[in-house]
C-alpha cells in the first residue's frame, strides 16, 4: 500500500528523483489554508492509487532548498516526477478530478 511520505531537502533526491515509479510531490507549509483544504484529497489519492505512484510531501518553510530549486512562489505546488524529471506541476487547491487526470497522463 502506497503511503504519503514526508521528504526533506536532503531525502528529496532519493525518494523523488531516484524513485522508479512517479512520484506526486505536494509541496505546503503548515500554515496554509488552500494546502490544508486539499490535503484529505492528497490523501485519498494514496488509497486510489495503492503501488502505481508514490505520493511525497515537503514541508517548504523546513526546506526551502527544493522549494527554491524549483521555483516555489505560491502553495500549494504539486509537482509530477517521472524517472527523476519533472513532467507536470499543478499550482493551488484544485479539484481531486483534476489532479486525476494530471496523474493518469503518465501512467
């Protein structure tokens, strides 16, 4: 069973960008409303997707180096990586539908 993991600047490289599977990066902070609303979303997406993705989240005020690398200026940024590459990002809390649609592109 796919868990949401919590990844760190210096975690990122290892469980992002050398995974094998794509990963779904929820960049937040934990003071943030929009990130707080999509997060039981974030959640649900773990159960609906079991093994085929990996679903990482990094807190941005704890490691500013990532969110710094790839350009982070609003939260939440969801970032879609496959074998170690960015491929898609979508910026705020949007519809469970639409980050769907974003992941089964690259599956």
């Amino acid at each position: 069973m796919n868990l949401l993991i919590q990844v760190t600047d210096s975690s990122f490289g290892i469980e992002v960008l050398k995974s094998d599977k794509i990963v779904l990066v929820n960049f937040w902070a934990p003071w943030c409303g929009p990130c707080r609303m999509i997060s039981p979303i974030i959640e649900e997406l773990c159960n609906d997707y079991n093994d085929k993705i990996k679903i990482a989240k990094i807190n941005t005020d704890e490691n500013p180096k990532i969110a710094s690398e790839y350009g982070i200026r609003s939260i939440p940024t969801l970032m879609v990586f496959k074998h170690g590459q960015r491929v898609d990002t979508v910026i705020g809390a949007v519809p469970k539908s639409t980050l769907i649609s974003t992941l089964d592109k690259y599956i």
